[in-house]
C-alpha cells in the first residue's frame, strides 16, 4: 500500500550501480513521491560514466564532489551534510540512502532517531552495521527474481539470525495456541531490524516461512494467513 510520504533520494554514485536506478525508483514508489533525487560523486571522473546516462532520465540532481585526497573523496561528507539539512529544513518524510559505504550508518541512526523511515540500497559488500541501521535495505546485486537466487530450505534453515527473528516474533505476537498473525509477525521483526524476504530470494513472508519448512501455516476466519511452530511428531 502507498503511504503517499515525500521521500529525499540521496545516491553515494561512487558506491552504486547505476542500472540499478529503476528497481530503486519502483521500489520506493510503494512509498510515496521521490521529490528529491540527487547523486554525489566526481563527475568528472570515467568511473562514474555509467551514471551520467541516467540522471536526465531520471531528473536526477548530480551534486559534483571533487576527490580531496587520494583514494579518498567527499562524497560521504556531502550527502551527511544534505541529508541533516534537508531534515530540519523540509518536509521529509523518508530518506532513501543509495550506498555500500559503512560510514552512512551513523547517518542512518540520526535520521531514524527523529522518527523518519530510512530505505537503504546497496551491494552485498555493504557492511551489517549499514544494513542494521536503516528501517529497511534491500541488496542491489542479488537478482532476487531468479528462481536459482532463492536460497534453499537447508540453507534458511541454517540462518540463525532469521530463524531467531521469526520464532521470537511468534512468540512474543502468538496466542495462547501459538497461532501468530503473519502480519503481526512481519511487524515485530521490522521493529527490530531490517528485514525483506526478496533479500532471501523469496517476494512474499509467506512464501519464505512456508519455504523454511518448521512452521505450520493457515488461513483463519478472515481469510488472514496465521503460522505457528510445526509441532514435533512422534
């Protein structure tokens, strides 16, 4: 469902693909409306060349950063800056961060702390501290929509930190049968961390519990999907 919120788009071009803008731009559109869209970074710079042919598509706002030092450029400092002003300045209701660079984490933090969303997007090398931080991320270079990028039953299974995310959202949203609703369960875990089952390869929670294996799912009376612990047989 569309929360009709303003959304500020804020793109680390040195640290993301830029084929990636569409699935980025749809993505937030469940959201609300982008309207602010900019990409930091040295235009001047070749590595950046696959951008330059989005941003007009895209009425992106390239925002020149020129590298300092050696190895070492402004980008990080400049989006910071942009994104603290436009939080006391504008009407921002989410803050859509385009990054694999772990230094945006305590920028994420801050925005969260004012009781704004935080969407980040980056590549698999994007650091847990980056990904934790923001109310929801989603991985650029997964390819989520290929059958082969699911992650298998075994292999969910064997993830402890999504097994510990579920069966505590279970348990803490459960009744006294232990029937949780899904969309209770799918709360809890947002509440907490930052949590998208197309991440595991899978387009629906539903979809990803079922896959698991080591829970029991049903449709109650409202036609609402309820899942609870498998019990044992034997």
């Amino acid at each position: 469902m569309i929360e009709h919120k303003n959304i500020a788009l804020l793109i680390d071009a040195d640290n993301s693909p830029a084929p990636a803008i569409q699935t980025i731009l749809s993505e937030l559109a469940r959201y609300g409306t982008v309207n602010i869209r900019r990409a930091y970074g040295n235009w001047a710079s070749t590595n950046l060349k696959g951008w330059t042919g989005v941003l007009q598509d895209h009425a992106i706002q390239p925002i020149q950063q020129f590298d300092l030092t050696k190895g070492k450029n402004a980008t990080d400092i400049a989006m910071t800056i942009d994104a603290m002003d436009l939080l006391y300045t504008r009407q921002i209701d989410a803050f859509c961060l385009v990054t694999s660079d772990c230094d945006f984490a305590p920028l994420a933090t801050r925005i969260l702390s004012d009781g704004k969303k935080v969407i980040g997007f980056g590549e698999r090398k994007a650091p847990e501290a980056f990904v934790n931080a923001c109310s929801t991320f989603l991985y650029l270079d997964d390819e989520t929509e290929r059958p082969d990028a699911r992650r298998k039953p075994k292999e969910l299974r064997g993830d402890s930190k999504l097994m510990n995310l579920i069966r505590d959202a279970i348990a803490a949203t459960g009744d006294d049968d232990g029937w949780a609703s899904l969309s209770r369960i799918g709360s809890h875990i947002s509440n907490q961390a930052s949590f998208d089952p197309r991440n595991y390869g899978y387009s629906r929670l539903s979809d990803l519990v079922d896959a698991i294996g080591l829970f029991e799912l049903r449709r109650n009376a409202d036609n609402h999907i309820e899942v609870r612990n498998a019990k044992k047989k034997g």
